[in-house]
C-alpha cells in the first residue's frame, strides 16, 4: 500500500508544480529519457528537456493555466506506477479569452531510486460533443 501512497503524493505534486508554472519542481519529476504525446501534436516530445520546454512556452503564453484531474485511478506493478484520469484544462492565453478544454490521459511512472519518475504520458482532447 506505500507504493500507491508514493506515487499519489509524487503525481500530486507534478499536478500541484504544473499549476504553480514551477519549472525546478517539474524538472526534479521527470525522467531523462520521458516521452510524451500530447494533445495538440501528433508527434512526440521526446526527453525531459524537451517536456520542460513545452512547459516553458505554457508559462510564457498564457495568463492563466490551470490543469484539473478528474477522478484519477492509480495502480502500482511491481515498480511500474500507472495513473489515469480524465482533466479539465483552463487557459487564458495573453492575447485571447479564457478557454477550456477536456481530455484523458495516461502516465506511467518508474521508481528509480526510490522515486516515481514520469517516463510516459499520453494526453488527448476528447472529442467533440463529449
């Protein structure tokens, strides 16, 4: 039971640093190697510099940014953490009206070192209508 305690405090707080635009929090959260796909471009970002960056440019662009989870369900196999849930984004870019978009996603978490990592995660937009 401590690991999904662990891993629930670990994706907390890689909630709690995107909401907060805390770029040393995230970067401490993140595996060398992460890949993720997100849910404006079909190609992926590849490395935790490459995560960063697109946090960077997050931060720079938008007033407001506001990442919400919505019943997030997590599993632990062996030392492979899996969390899923769907979210709610809120966003106010500098030169436009607040918007909000909904999606699901998908992250997979390696303990290394006795820390849940992010390696992976998948986030898309749900279609229309839904």
């Amino acid at each position: 039971m401590a690991d999904i305690d662990d891993l629930k405090t670990a994706f907390a707080q890689s909630n709690a640093a995107v909401n907060r635009r805390d770029l040393d929090a995230l970067r401490a959260m993140f595996h060398d190697e992460a890949v993720q796909f997100g849910p404006f471009s079909p190609f992926p970002r590849e490395g935790k510099a490459a995560f960063l960056q697109a946090f960077e440019t997050i931060f720079a662009n938008y007033e407001s940014y506001t990442f919400t989870l919505i019943n997030p369900q997590f599993r632990v196999i062996d030392t492979t953490g899996i969390v899923w849930a769907h979210f709610a984004v809120a966003q106010k870019p500098k030169d436009g009206p607040m918007t909000t978009l909904f999606g699901r996603a998908i992250w997979t978490f390696a303990k290394s070192d006795g820390q849940w990592l992010i390696v992976a995660a998948h986030l898309s937009r749900l279609p229309s209508g839904n």
